[in-house]
C-alpha cells in the first residue's frame, strides 16, 4: 500500500472503536450530512482538521447517504513555512485542497481587543463566502469532545453560563449554510495518538499574533481549562465521558433558571414550583 492508503486504513481499522465509530456515530446522532449535501470541509493544517478530512473523504466513497465534498484551505496570513508544511501533508494524504488567501492575521494583529475572538469570527464568514462560492451548503469544522467539554467550563468559570459548541448550527449571516461538527464524540487523545501512529506532522498554532504575544500572556484560558481537566483525570478516568454526557442529560427541572436559546428568555423554577406541589 502507499502510505495515503495506509493512513487511511488505520482510520478504519486500528482506530475504528476511537476514531471512525464515534465519528460515525456524530454523523447519525446529530443528523449532520443529508442527501444532496455539498459539504466544505475547512482545513486549517492542524491534526484535528486533517483526520476530519480524511474521514469525510472515507464517508463519501462509502456512505449510504449520497454527498460531496470540496476541501477548503483558508491561508489567513500563515508564514511561508507553515503553508509549505500544509500543503506538503495535504499531498501525501491525496486531500485535494483548494487554497484560497485572506487579511487575517493582518487585520487581527492591528485590531486590538481580543485577538482569538476577533480572528474567529472573521475566519467563520471567510470560510462560509467561500464555500458558497463552491456551492457548498454547510462547512465542516474538526472541533472534537475535548473542545465541546472546555468550552463548558470555560463559560461556566468565566461566563457565568451552562453553554458549550453544538454538533450544528444555522448560519445567521449566510442564508442556508449551515455548520457542522463530525468529529463532535472523538477525543483529542486518540487524534494524537492517531497521527504518531502515522508518523505524522501537523501545524499546532500557525498564528502569527499568538506567536509574538505567548511569553507575555502566559497561558491561555482554554489551556488552563484543558491541564485542570487532565488532572481531574487522574482522580477519575471517566471524567472526560461524564462531562459530555452531562451536556445531554440535562434536568431543567432541577436547574433554579435557564435560558431561551434563541429568544433569550430567562426562566425560573418559581414559574411552576406551586403547581407541582412534591418535595
């Protein structure tokens, strides 16, 4: 076999259980890819993006539920190395990238204000332009379970908030897009584990703004989140499936208050506390 070949065959077999199942399971769950789908998948040259491209690309030679795919590589700026390295992996993975340039990193690194916040934002409509512009109706991210339980306790701890990433969401801005999230039940352990096995190389942080501002802001609050969430690990293993599953088992009837999603009303348990009348 060529070596494309055997990366792909370690996804569906040494890594079926870690890897291809959940990813699998994300796909059905969540209802993520419909007949008639054209799907981008956004390719930022890190390990999570590039599994994500590998298994849309098995999924779509054998998925039962007929898509396409077109896979996306937005270069906001990266330092001439780094999209070598891209583009490099993409080529011995037979991922056949489409490139496309943008301000990014520029605008964000004179903007002020919160860098990642700000270069987030602009990515997520850079990329929805683009793939409508392929005639694309949803965009593919490779954020995985780690991302989904981080992003809880970040807004729990610094938003005052019980909200994490959603395996889908409508587009607000793009009419008709959608975005998804297929590695959503994968753990960010497996991926790692998954590219060493490969003997694999991938970007971790191509930022430019992060690069020159890390010695001076020290760590950042997602991976503070991300060390205190390995610790608890080594209290209890299965801390990492409780969390996300907590996501999916919440009793709003013993929550004090919650809010509307999308119309932002607040609720409070007195709305019905004297009608139900148990202890």
């Amino acid at each position: 076999m060529q070596r494309f070949q055997e990366i792909e065959r370690s996804i569906i077999k040494k890594y079926r259980k870690t890897i291809w199942n959940p990813f699998v399971g994300s796909v059905k769950t969540y209802a993520l890819i419909q007949p008639g789908d054209r799907i981008a998948v956004c390719i930022s040259g890190g390990k999570d993006s590039m599994l994500l491209a590998k298994c849309m690309q098995e999924l779509e030679r054998h998925s039962e539920v007929p898509f396409s795919a077109e896979y996306l590589v937005m270069d906001p700026g990266y330092r001439r190395e780094n999209r070598e390295r891209l583009l490099e992996n993409a080529a011995v993975m037979r991922i056949p990238v489409k490139v496309f340039e943008s301000p990014i990193f520029d605008v964000v690194s004179s903007a002020g204000g919160s860098p990642c916040y700000l270069c987030a934002r602009m990515r997520r409509g850079y990329l929805y332009h683009q793939a409508q512009q392929l005639g694309c109706n949803k965009i593919a991210l490779g954020h995985h379970m780690d991302d989904v339980i981080e992003t809880l306790l970040l807004n729990m701890m610094y938003a005052s908030e019980i909200k994490t990433m959603m395996p889908k969401l409508h587009s607000t801005n793009f009419a008709g897009m959608e975005l998804i999230r297929p590695l959503y039940r994968v753990k960010e352990r497996d991926i790692i584990s998954w590219a060493a096995y490969n003997g694999l190389s991938f970007l971790r942080c191509a930022c430019r703004f992060t690069e020159q501002s890390a010695q001076e802001d020290g760590l950042s609050k997602r991976l503070e989140i991300k060390q205190w969430i390995a610790s608890l690990r080594q209290i209890n293993p299965n801390v990492d499936d409780n969390l996300f599953r907590s996501l999916h088992n919440a009793n709003i009837g013993n929550l004090p208050g919650y809010r509307e999603r999308d119309k932002g009303k607040v609720h409070s348990f007195l709305e019905t506390y004297d009608s139900k009348k148990t202890s």
